[in-house]
C-alpha cells in the first residue's frame, strides 16, 4: 500500500524463542500511520429516525427517516451531514468503523 496507512493490527503468533529460530529475518520497512483525518462513511436512517456508526446510536428524528447521510467519524466528534443543516454529536464509543457505505435502499416489488 503506498500510502502506508494503519488498518488494523494483528497478534504475533510467534514467541520470542521461535523469533530467534527463524532464517533470513530482515527489518520491516517504516512503521504504518494511523489515520489522522476523518473516516467519511454514509448510513440510511432508519424509519424511526435513527442511524448507528461505530457502535453508537444517533437519533436524527423521523422527518429523516430513509434518507442517506454522510457522515464524518473523527476521534472525538460525529458531524452529520443532513439536506439542511450539519450536526455535530460528541462520540461516545471507542469501537472502530466497520462499514463504509450504507445500505442500498429496499423498494418492495410489486
């Protein structure tokens, strides 16, 4: 990846003496970065009115309900984009972003 940005870390399977055992080891090039600017993702309002990112739940009212918002994850803020207005929330949780875009609106067939 050439932007060498940190998605996500893993547990070294392997114990210090099993390190030692291996052959042809060589450094690791520069260590990843973790993102410093805002996740963007976009999630569909429920019909009550309610969108969750990161594990936290936002309540935007039922006149939003089925629409599409953008969203912007930051460390310690949620900004909502809405046709109208922006909202800014406080985060609450410290669980990362799983998904990125929102659901495909659903129209039932007749």
């Amino acid at each position: 990846m050439p932007t060498r940005e940190l998605l996500r870390t893993r547990p070294n399977p392997f114990t210090a003496d099993q390190v030692r055992t291996l052959r042809g080891l060589r450094r690791a090039g520069p260590p990843p970065r973790p993102r410093t600017e805002p996740i963007t993702v976009q999630r569909r309002v429920s019909n009550t009115g309610v969108v969750m990112v990161a594990g936290q739940k936002i309540a935007l009212g039922r006149l939003h309900a089925g629409r599409v918002v953008t969203i912007h994850v930051a460390d310690t803020t949620l900004t909502i984009e809405l046709d109208d207005d922006t909202r800014i929330v406080r985060r609450t949780t410290t669980q990362p972003v799983r998904s990125i875009k929102a659901h495909r609106p659903r129209k039932a067939t007749p």
